[in-house]
C-alpha cells in the first residue's frame, strides 16, 4: 500500500505549492471561493496522504519491536512528524 502512496507525495505537496502561488494572484472574491472550493481539498487530501504514509511506516516498524515500549514509538514520532 504505501508503494502506492510513496512516489505521488512528492507531486501533492508540489500542487499545494502551486494552488498557493496561484491565490496571491486572485482578488479577492475570487481568492474566498478558490479557498473554500479547491485549495482546501487539495491541502486536505495531500496532508491526509501525508499522515496515511507515516501511519503505514510506523505500523511497519512497529510489527518488529521486541519489547513493549517500541511498539507505541514509532507512532509517536509519526505524529511529530505531521
């Protein structure tokens, strides 16, 4: 699954990066509706990308611990990493 996710999360964060540039051309009647309509899918989709890929690399690395505290680790950095 995340061989999946891996090679486009580059490409996410490149669109938000673009949809960003693009509102500092708009007015701003057309900045509210871009907002709300497109820029917020994107960044959803893209952050919610980003936080399935770091969920799926800490499920990995947790199915090798060998004692209890390195089970929930991996999880924690996870989420430091958002």
């Amino acid at each position: 699954m995340d061989a999946m996710i891996t090679p486009k999360l580059p490409a996410w964060q490149q669109l938000v990066l673009d949809v960003k540039k693009l509102m500092l051309e708009l007015n701003a009647h057309d900045l509210k509706t871009f907002y709300g309509d497109f820029y917020l899918s994107v960044l959803f989709q893209a952050n919610g990308l980003q936080a399935l890929h770091l969920t799926i690399q800490a499920y990995q690395a947790a199915k090798s611990a060998k004692k209890p505290d390195d089970y929930l680790k991996p999880f924690l950095e996870a989420v430091q990493d958002l």
